[in-house]
C-alpha cells in the first residue's frame, strides 16, 4: 500500500516539507537538551531526581509543538472533511446530466435537478425513500442501481432492449432501451450503474446516471424504416424482404414448419398511367398496397417487389390457406372503388416452400404461377 493510500485511510493530511524540517530540528534541540540534563545533573551534580523532572518537564513542552508541526488539528480536518461533502453535493446536484445515488439498502441518498426535469419527481419526495422506481415506471420493479444492489443479473436481459456489463466502469452495468415514463411520454434512455465501494470491496453507494437519446433515436428509426420500406406505398421493400424470406426459409427448415408465398399484380396497370398519368397510376399502387397491409395476419409480412408487383410471405400457412388469403385479397381489391379509376383487379400466383429449394427458386415458381393467372385470363389465383 503507497503512502498515499494510508493518509486518505487514516483521513491525516500529507505532511509538508516545512513541517518535516521543523519537525528534525525539534527531535534534535530535544535530544540535545536531554543530554545536556543528563551530563549536568548525573555525571556533574549528580542530581538525578532534578534531572528526570526536566526531561518530563521538556517532553510536555516539546511533545505536543511537534504534534502541531505534524499534523492539522482534527477540527481543520473535519472542516476540510465538510467542504469536500458540500463540492461532492453540489457537483451531482448542479449536474448537467440526470442522476440519483442509492446506498446499499437502496434508500435515495441523492436526487439532482436534472433528475428531476426527467422524471417530473421532486427530490424531497425521493430522499430517504426507496420509491425512485416510481419516476419512470407505473409498474413496481427494479431499476439498473437496484440490480446492481441485488446483484440480481437474471432480471437484467428481460428489463431492457440493450444491455452490457460495463468494460470502462468497473463493477458498472449498461443498459438502454424505451421507458415508459410515468409522468411522461415514452423516452429512450441510456442508463449506467457505477458501484462504489470501501477498501475492503463493501458496497457504499451506487450512483445511477441517464442520458435521454429519444429524438436521436426517433431519427435512426426513421433512418432504419427508410432502408427497409418503399417509399410509395410504405410496405417493405425488395431488399428488406429478401432479408425477412431468408429468415423465414431458415426458420421452416430448422422446425419444418410450412411457409407460403404469394404474387400479386395488378391487371393492365399500364394503360393505367397510358390513360390517367403517373400520379393516378401511383395512387392506385397506395391503395392497393393499403388494402393488402390491413387485411393480412400480423405474422403475415407484405412487400412492393417491383413495378406493379406486390409479395406476400405467409409463415405456418399451408398452399391451401395462402390460396384463401390470396383470393380474400383479390376480391377486396376488385369490389374496392379506386378514387379516379374503376375496375382494377389482380392476377395471383401462390406456391409452398419445398425443402430442396433456395430462396430464388421459391420466388420464381410463385412467379410462374402468376404468369399462368394471367394466361388464364387475369383477375384470377393459380398455384403452382
């Protein structure tokens, strides 16, 4: 342990160099006087007695001016104590970023200004109390601090979108995600539990700190949701979909469950734009894809696959119930009154998935079978 470490143990302040000069030169006076006694009053006077009460005398004298010299008194100590309370204090309460400080019974120690901008809960309210769940959450469970406190890791994967132990903060615990905020809307925040601890590892305080990301992280959503969706109709897009058909094929191998494909497309949507314009054209294309995406399953997932062209991946679904869905789609979109356009219908090709194939063979027979709809006549379902 350097010498350092045991001053901030024993709370006594470094020594300065004046002090240790002051402090050789009175050992020194001090060792010579006390032989001076001891030659006079022993070897010369042979007064020993005289001679003990003057060392005694001395070392009351000397004693304690070296004790000044070394060290401060307690009160300067506890006053320098005090002051360095009152800067940690106002450094978290004045903090930019939002924080609170548990001890290890998971009582409220500190509740700074921006936590409560955050939350929209005073710091008199929480101080002293273990309520702090109840700043972000209507629910009653743990926050990051309080998982640290537990040590409960279990309960850590299931309360967050993101979560790491900490390689820059030791002991700490990362975690981010969406929370509902009970005074609030929702707010994506970023949250870090620091423990602190004694010199014997004993857990004193943990503190919490939050970083509100919310509007950044709206943007990369908007970002991500414009990669994958088609930016006419707001179904996905090919590339998105060839993503979501690839795990799906996986998925089915690995479980044999079945899996469904179907292609629409609509009849004669060139002389559509031939005859109204590009902007009818692009509005019967929304309204198409609309009725699509309100009348599938949730685990259904829809997609714009080119042009005029629309895919439906149908999970768990056998050919004899995507032939169903398809024809249930094929009528809505023939009864539906288009806003400047009437009579539009669509030709559907459906298919299954069969072991042996890869995601382009899947494709193309479903593509197949739409080629023979229309050979038949259009507006009609044909499986192949």
């Amino acid at each position: 342990m350097d010498k350092q470490t045991k001053r901030e143990k024993t709370n006594l302040p470094a020594v300065s160099p004046i002090r240790s000069l002051l402090l050789v030169v009175a050992v020194i006076f001090c060792s010579e006087a006390i032989i001076m006694l001891f030659l006079q009053k022993i070897v010369v006077d042979n007064r020993w007695y005289e001679m003990l009460i003057d060392s005694f005398l001395l070392c009351l004298v000397v004693l304690p001016t070296l004790f000044f010299f070394q060290y401060k008194p307690l009160s300067d100590q506890l006053r320098e104590k005090d002051a360095f309370q009152l800067k940690l204090e106002k450094l978290i309460t004045y903090s930019a970023v939002p924080m609170f400080v548990l001890d290890s019974n998971h009582q409220v120690l500190y509740w700074n200004q921006a936590c409560e901008d955050l939350t929209g809960v005073e710091a008199e309210e929480m101080i002293g109390t273990t309520n702090h769940g109840v700043g972000f959450y209507s629910d009653p469970r743990d926050c990051l601090a309080d998982v640290l406190i537990n040590k409960t890791m279990e309960n850590y994967p299931g309360y967050y979108d993101k979560y790491v132990i900490s390689g820059l903060l030791n002991g700490g615990l990362r975690a981010e995600g969406w929370v509902p905020m009970l005074h609030g809307d929702p707010r994506y925040l970023v949250i870090d539990a620091v423990p602190i601890c004694d010199e014997t590892d004993e857990l004193l305080v943990v503190v919490e700190t939050i970083q509100d990301i919310s509007d950044r992280k709206k943007l990369e959503d908007e970002l991500a949701n414009l990669a994958s969706t088609d930016a006419l109709t707001g179904v996905l897009n090919r590339h998105r979909f060839k993503e979501v058909i690839l795990s799906e094929i996986t998925r089915a191998k690995r479980y044999g469950n079945s899996l469904s494909l179907i292609m629409f497309d609509l009849d004669f949507f060139k002389n559509i734009n031939d005859t109204y314009g590009h902007n009818t054209g692009d509005m019967v294309l929304r309204q198409a894809a609309q009725i699509i995406q309100e009348n599938i399953r949730e685990t259904d997932v829809v997609a714009r696959w080119g042009g005029e062209e629309f895919l439906v991946l149908c999970p768990e679904s056998s050919k004899e119930e995507a032939i169903q869905i398809a024809d249930k789609l094929r009528l809505m979109v023939e009864r539906y009154s288009f806003e400047e356009v009437q009579g539009i219908t669509m030709s559907c090709g459906v298919t299954d998935f069969q072991d042996e194939d890869t995601m382009d063979i899947f494709i193309n027979r479903a593509d197949e079978a739409l080629y023979l709809a229309k050979e038949q006549g259009r507006n009609t379902v044909v499986a192949g």
